[in-house]
C-alpha cells in the first residue's frame, strides 16, 4: 500500500513540474505605465452598465485587477483589493475588478453571483465580467489575482 502512495505522489509531483513550464498566459505581461490595450473594449459592470477601461481610466490613472469571486488567492487577498480599490477611488485614480474566469462562468463566476459578491464585500469600483477574456488577454494575464 506504501508503495502505490509513493508512486501516486511521485507521479503527481512530476506532473506539476511539468505543469509549472505551460504559460497561460497567450502574450507577455503587460509593464506598469504602458498603454492601455483594448481601452474601448466594452464589458458589463454588476451594475448592468457597459463599460470601458477608457471610461472608467482618471486622469490620475487606472488600476487594473484581474479578480475573480472563487480563486483562493484572490480570497486570501480580497481585505487588500478592497484597500486598494478604496484608495484609488478616494484618490480620484479609476479603479476596475476584471473578472475574465471563463472555467466557472456559469458558476460562482457567473454574473449573478459576481453581483453579490460585489454586494458582499462592499466594493466600490467597477467590477466587469470580461467574457472571452478578450481584456486578459491583451493585459497578458494569466492569474487572479493580478
């Protein structure tokens, strides 16, 4: 029986090395201050408004976050979004939560349920669903956080 658990962890811990070298992300990440892809790429917000990055962009800035409402990490980074999201919009720079999970769309990432967590978490900024990932893409993200 030891032996079969060993070969399974070794066998799944070679399968995650081998996992780590697959990009997803389809293009390089975008640099901080670079220009802004897809600025007129419409998404709708929770608050059923079609918006922007151009749109939602100060002319302080715009803090872009790819989130999502299921990611673990984004849930052990949500206090921190919420702080950063709250700075920016007392500091006149854009803010938007860009969710671009497709896995879950018709899940916990479904519109509906990004309502309420924006509800729940007492969000402030705009929080988009990004269908096709079209917006994470251009941005070169492959994560949430990012």
């Amino acid at each position: 029986m030891k032996t079969k658990i060993s070969v399974v962890l070794i066998l799944l811990a070679v399968c995650t090395v081998l996992l780590s070298f697959i990009s997803t992300a389809p293009n390089e990440e975008l640099p901080i201050n670079a220009p802004i892809p897809q600025a007129d790429y419409k998404m709708k917000d929770v608050s059923g408004k079609m918006l922007s990055l151009g749109e939602v962009k100060s002319n302080k800035g715009l803090l872009v976050v790819f989130s999502c409402n299921t990611c673990p990490y984004v849930k052990l980074s949500e206090s921190r979004i919420k702080e950063y999201s709250d700075f920016c919009l007392a500091n006149g720079i854009g803010c938007i939560l860009v969710n671009s999970n497709e896995a879950q769309r018709n899940e916990d990432d479904s519109f509906d349920e990004m309502v309420k967590y924006y509800a729940a978490k007492q969000l402030k900024c705009a929080y988009v669903v990004d269908e096709k990932s079209t917006l994470a893409n251009a941005f070169g993200a492959g994560r949430t956080p990012q």
